[in-house]
C-alpha cells in the first residue's frame, strides 16, 4: 500500500512532469517541420517528391558534354501544352490538347505507350495548349483539365472512375487564361482551388470525388494559375496557395483558413508555386508585390504570416523557385528577365546570371537544371564566383519565347517537354 507521503510526492511532481511531456511534443513538432512528401516513388506529381522542385538524386554528370547530355528517346504526338510529365515506377503519365480534346497519356520508361485518354475538351482561347500536370495516388491519376473537369484514371489502364466539373460544383468561373493547378494528393483528399462565391479552396475524396471539407470564401476570391505546396509547421499539417490577389494557408485536415497576404497585380496572374522551407514561406506575382518572404510563427489563432523582405527584382511568372543550401534559386520576368540566387534568410542577391532568360529549374547533386523560355537548357553550379554555366543546349532548332514546362529529373533522367515532344536524356555519371 502506497504511503501518504509518497501520493504526495507524485502528486507535486505531476505538472513538472506535465511539462516536459509538453517541451517533448513542442520539440517533437519542431522538429517534424517540413515539406510533407509523397509517399509515391520517382517524381509522382509536380515539381516532385515533395513539391520543391529538388531531386535527392547523387552521381550525376557534374558537367555536360558539348550539344548537351545524351538523349535516349524522343516521343512525339503529344499534342500543344505546358504540362510536364510525373514518373512512377516504370509508367509515365503526361497530358496534351489533340484538336478538341485534352488527351492523358500513359507511357513506359522507354518511350512507348501504353494508353491514351480524353479528359474532356482542349483549351482554344489565349495561348492554346494543355495546364497541368498529373498526380499519382495509390495506383490512381488525377487530372485537372483547363475547363475544370477533375479526372480520376486508372493508372494501368487509362479507365476513368469518376470525374465532377469543381465550377459547377463550388459556383466559381474559369480565367483569363484557364486553369492550370496541378493537383495535390494529400492522404485520402484531392486538393483543389476553385475559388468563387462558395469556397476558397477545397478538398475532395480521391475515391469517389465528394466534398470533405472546404475553405469559406474570401469575398469572391477568384482562382489563379498557381499549385499548392504541403507542410508541416508548429504541429499543424498546412496547405499553401495563391489565388488571384492573396498568397494564402489552410489548415490540411480541416480546411481552416490561417492567413492571407497581398499578391496583387493587374492580370490576377499569380502563377509560381508558393515556397517553404526551414519556417519561410515565398510567394511572388508580378507588376505587383514581387518576390516576398514571411515568417511563419504560432499565435492563438493559429498560425500567422510576417512579412521579413521583399526583392524587388524577383518578378517570376511561371518558373518558381527551389532553395538550396540557404540559397533561393529563381528568374525574373519583366524588370530582369536572368537568373538570380537569393540569400533565403535575408533576401540579398548573392548570384546573377545572365547566361539564359527566364524560365523554370529543379536542383539536384549540387547542380542547378534550367530550361528558360527560348527552349535553352543550362546546367549551372552555384560557386565563389557567381553562377557558372557547366553545360547547355537547346531543345528548339530556333529560339522559342514559350518553352514553359518544368524540368523533370529521376532514375538518372533529365525529362524535358516542348510542346509536341517529350525529350529524355542520360545525365547519369558513368
């Protein structure tokens, strides 16, 4: 039988012990602060494993040859678009516009395919061509077509399960130059931005596409042509995105908006996917409130957003960014139309490089991927003396102004899309 003085004892101790078990799960969540990632293999849906635009890859060809790396294979037939390709195993899945249609493709690492589908209509207004990209979820594809027609395929035969029109569903309107989200999968949700008068954004059932949660609106808030990113920060699961005029955050599990801020600029043409690393999160829009960093910091509401600087030259429409090694890594468009590396926590430019326009780049083995807009590829290297070009060539026989596909890099491949084609090259190091 316990003593009275020892129930004591426990009893004083309880809330000392209370306390660390607190610090311990303050801890624990700090530490699990991140980008979320997929839990699919390759690079199963846009800009990667985790949305960032980096690849964990190592061994790759540190410099290229002269007229580039080798180029294994070619695909053509694909059809106008920007949409680059996401890998999954041995299966690749990329969309085009074949005349009416907007057409998803399902090929084998080697460049032969498998099937092809329609997800309905093709977009035929300012600047034609398939948006986005499509995302990879337990032997399921989901796409986003221009019109907002949300498709859920069979990842081995191309069969549709279910499709719903998000317009229709939440009451919002297509843009000036359509929708272009690349989906996020996140557990058993599909993501979605449809904005307008009856949500923000939204998250769908990935088994049968109905509504679990959704976003109240903010005012009526349009959609832009901007992708979400998913991470974990002060032990809430948060989904970043930006929509017309606001960079913005919900809470993943329930929808609950945690901040806006400013993302305005004349043509609601916020394009570039937010980033987030290390407790930071960036947005960028042109014309308007360029390159902005905030901190992201717990308060009793939630979670809150304060701005730590701005960098005017950063003006990037459809490259994004990737931050590695404290350096952000972007272009800009309309003031300085080169590439730039941003120190992260300061927002200094540290490197210029006016070795190619603007465009969009991933990072891998320490080494900087760029396809600008003109079709040129570069391999750059962040060093002491600025950015050096350690190789590049070009996908077009003449220059180009809209070679807009990200790059995409896995199992030692660099995969490059303009229009018609998709390009795979070996930039594995023998």
């Amino acid at each position: 039988m316990r003593s009275r003085h020892t129930r004591e004892i426990r009893y004083l101790m309880r809330p000392a012990i209370m306390s660390l078990l607190l610090a311990g799960a303050i801890a624990a969540a700090t530490a699990a602060d991140g980008l979320i990632p997929s839990p699919e293999p390759g690079w199963p849906q846009w800009r990667g494993p985790r949305r960032d635009g980096i690849s964990d890859e190592k061994g790759l060809l540190q410099t290229w040859p002269q007229g580039g790396p080798e180029l294994l294979w070619t695909i053509d037939g694909l059809g106008k678009g920007w949409s680059c390709p996401i890998i999954v195993g041995d299966r690749i899945y990329i969309t085009g516009d074949i005349g009416d249609d907007l057409m998803v493709f399902a090929f084998n690492t080697e460049g032969r395919r498998q099937w092809a589908v329609k997800n309905g209509a093709s977009w035929k207004k300012s600047f034609p061509g398939a948006r986005a990209c499509c995302a990879f979820s337990d032997g399921r594809v989901y796409n986003l077509n221009a019109h907002g027609r949300l498709a859920c395929l069979d990842a081995v035969s191309g069969k549709e399960f279910w499709a719903v029109s998000i317009l229709d569903e939440f009451g919002g309107k297509n843009i000036t130059w359509a929708l272009s989200e690349c989906l996020l999968v996140d557990g058993e949700r599909v993501i979605v931005t449809p904005g307008g008068k009856k949500t923000l954004i939204a998250a769908l059932d990935k088994r049968n596409g109905e509504v679990v949660w959704t976003t109240k609106p903010v005012g009526d808030e349009q959609p832009s042509y901007c992708s979400p990113i998913l991470f974990e920060q002060n032990g809430r699961r948060v989904i970043s995105n930006c929509s017309g005029t606001l960079g913005f955050a919900v809470d993943a599990d329930s929808g609950e908006l945690l901040w806006t801020v400013p993302l305005e600029n004349r043509f609601a043409t916020n394009v570039s996917t937010p980033v987030y690393d290390a407790g930071f999160i960036y947005y960028v829009t042109p014309y308007g409130e360029h390159g902005r960093q905030y901190r992201l910091t717990a308060d009793g509401r939630g979670i809150s957003a304060e701005h730590v600087w701005t960098n005017m030259l950063l003006d990037t429409v459809t490259g994004s960014g990737v931050v590695a090694d404290g350096i952000l890594f972007t272009s800009g468009y309309k003031k300085s139309k080169w590439w730039f590396g941003v120190d992260w926590k300061t927002g200094e430019t540290k490197y210029e490089s006016k070795d190619f326009t603007t465009g969009a780049a991933i990072y891998a083995d320490n080494r900087l991927y760029c396809l600008d807009e003109k079709g040129d590829v570069g391999l750059l290297e962040a060093g002491t003396d600025g950015l050096r070009t350690l190789g590049r060539f070009s996908l077009a026989d003449k220059p180009v102004n809209d070679a807009w596909a990200h790059p995409v890099l896995v199992g030692g491949r660099l995969y490059l899309r303009y229009h018609d084609k998709l390009l795979c090259y070996s930039v594995k190091a023998p």
